[in-house]
C-alpha cells in the first residue's frame, strides 16, 4: 500500500437497535443528513430541545417567532428607506439590516437541523409574516396610499359606467 494514500474514515457504529440518531463516532455526534419528523431533536444548541415535548413546542414557537421577525424588519426597512433621512437614518437602518441577516442566517441553521417541524414552522411564521406586512392585505390608507385610493375610485367609476345593474 502505498504511504502516501490516506484511509477512509471509520464506518459509523450503531447502537445495536438501528437507530443512527445516536451514532457516535470518536466523540462526534452524528446529526440527522435528511429530513425526518420527531421531538427528539437539537436544535441551534447542543441538548436542545432534547426529548422534552414541552422544548420541542417552546423551540417550534421561537423558530416561528425568528420567521416572523424576519419579515417584520424587511417591512421595516423597506418602509425606513422611503422616509429618507440623513446619516443617523441610515446608521440606523444598516443597524436594522444587520440585525434581519443576523436572524435570518440563525434560522437557516435552525432549519439545517432537517426536522420537519421546524421547517414547516419556519415557512408558516416567514409566510404568516409575509401576508402581515409584505403583501399589503392589512394596509390602512395613509398619505402612502393616496395613489392606489385614486386608482380604486376610477376602477369603481369604470365599473359602474360599463355596469347598469349598479345605478
């Protein structure tokens, strides 16, 4: 053999019942390389959430809340960058920006965990999120809106011209 080819790493060992959740190799842990669905899992920490269903629902509820919060600073942003402003404004809105990356790159690893419960939490909170201030179904008219308001009273006009059922 030659001494200048490497070994391959050592085969991981189960525990004698199958379950590769567990597998140790040296003193590495083997973490989850495709989704799964269970409890039992880590999340972000080591030993967290554990096998405690009342961690697993908290880590769940905070993934959504990291979701959630992503969206609320994006809408942030977005909204600080059309009042303008001078340098505070903008020291600011970077302090803002960097705070949304932050989380959101927490949450990635939050999902990289691969349980799906996490995943499907963190798409319902970014979505949820999303539908609150990024899709403008709960937009009150402001002097933001005057635009769209206009352009909602010619389309009702137009429609009750073209429509005599409406006079």
């Amino acid at each position: 053999m030659d001494p200048n080819m490497m070994m391959p790493p050592p085969s991981p060992s189960t525990d004698g019942h199958g379950d590769h959740d567990h597998t140790m190799m040296g003193s590495m842990v083997m973490s989850h390389m495709t989704f799964y669905w269970g409890k039992n899992s880590e999340i972000l920490f080591s030993g967290w959430p554990g096998t405690r269903t009342g961690m697993y629902v908290l880590a769940l509820f905070l993934v959504f809340v990291l979701a959630f919060g992503v969206e609320l600073l994006s809408w942030y942003v977005q909204r600080a960058e059309k009042a303008g402003g001078g340098v505070a404004a903008g020291l600011f809105r970077t302090v803002v920006h960097g705070l949304r990356i932050g989380l959101a790159y927490l949450l990635m690893l939050a999902v990289m965990s691969f349980n799906v419960g996490v995943f499907v939490v963190a798409v319902v909170g970014h979505s949820l999120g999303f539908l609150v201030f990024g899709s403008r179904v709960f937009k009150k008219f402001s002097a933001d809106s005057d635009k769209a308001a206009y352009g909602n009273r010619v389309f009702e006009r137009m429609l009750s011209v073209n429509s005599p059922s409406l006079h």
